[in-house]
C-alpha cells in the first residue's frame, strides 16, 4: 500500500482518504430554476429591476459561480437539491451572493464608463496637439520658403 493508503475493514479493499470525494452536487441543468427561485423570492434582488434579472439570467460567469455556490450548500446540508424547505440563513447566503455579483457588475460598468470617459478625453487632448504642431509646422514651412 502506498503513502496515505488505508484498508477499508468491512471490504478490505485499500483507499486513500485524501482523494476521495464527495459526489452531491446541485444539477447543473437546474441552475436555472434556482435563479428563478431567487428572482421571485429575493426581496432585495427586485431593487435592481431589469438590470438584476438580466444579469443573473445571462452571465455564463455568474452562472457557474452560482452553480459552485449551490453545489457548496448542498455538500453543507445546508440547502437541499430540489429547493424545498430553504432555510432563512441559506436563502440570506443565496441572496447575498446574488446581490454582490450585481452590485460587482454594476461597479464594473461604472468603471468602463470613466474608463471611457478619460480616454476621449486624451484622445481630444492628442487631437489639440496634433493640430497645434501641424499649424506650426505648416508656419515653420511657409517662412522657410520665404527665405
């Protein structure tokens, strides 16, 4: 037997502890319902409106997140699989998640747009001074023919 190998004493047969794992996980292809669950039982979700749901229902990033989320608490007993009998405290945690990837989201896009923003402003900043150097250019040219 190698390193960490154990022998199971009803079977007999070896194993080690370390790679086992725990194979519960929240069905990936109800991930959707689980979304639908929080849009219409997330009191604060509904303060995000038509952004909140759109997010939630259209990020692959948030889908996946979301499904590892779920498939944590039900590894935890802390949520069961089909979505019956949700706790207040795992509905908290699924809602609070739900929240802050809207609310990253949302800063994200505030982040774009003063992004943006600043970059059209040096883009005219470089326009001035493009203009600028070839009216002097175009003067230093129209002296120099002069002489």
């Amino acid at each position: 037997m190698g390193k960490g190998t154990r022998r199971d004493k009803e079977t007999g047969e070896s194993f080690n502890p370390m790679t086992m794992r725990d194979n519960r996980e929240y069905p990936y292809n109800a991930v959707g319902a689980a979304i639908d669950f929080v849009l219409t039982r997330g009191k604060d979700i509904k303060d995000y409106g038509d952004f909140g749901e759109k997010f939630l229902r259209e990020s692959k990033h948030f889908y996946i997140c979301f499904h590892a989320l779920l498939t944590n608490m039900v590894k935890n007993n802390e949520l069961n699989s089909d979505l019956k009998n949700v706790t207040k405290p795992a509905m908290a945690k699924i809602e609070d998640f739900a929240k802050e990837s809207i609310e990253a989201r949302l800063a994200s896009i505030k982040v774009d747009e003063n992004i943006k923003r600043v970059e059209t402003r040096i883009e005219k900043i470089f326009a001035d001074r493009r203009k600028e150097l070839a009216e002097k250019r175009r003067k230093a040219d129209t002296f120099f023919d002069g002489i």
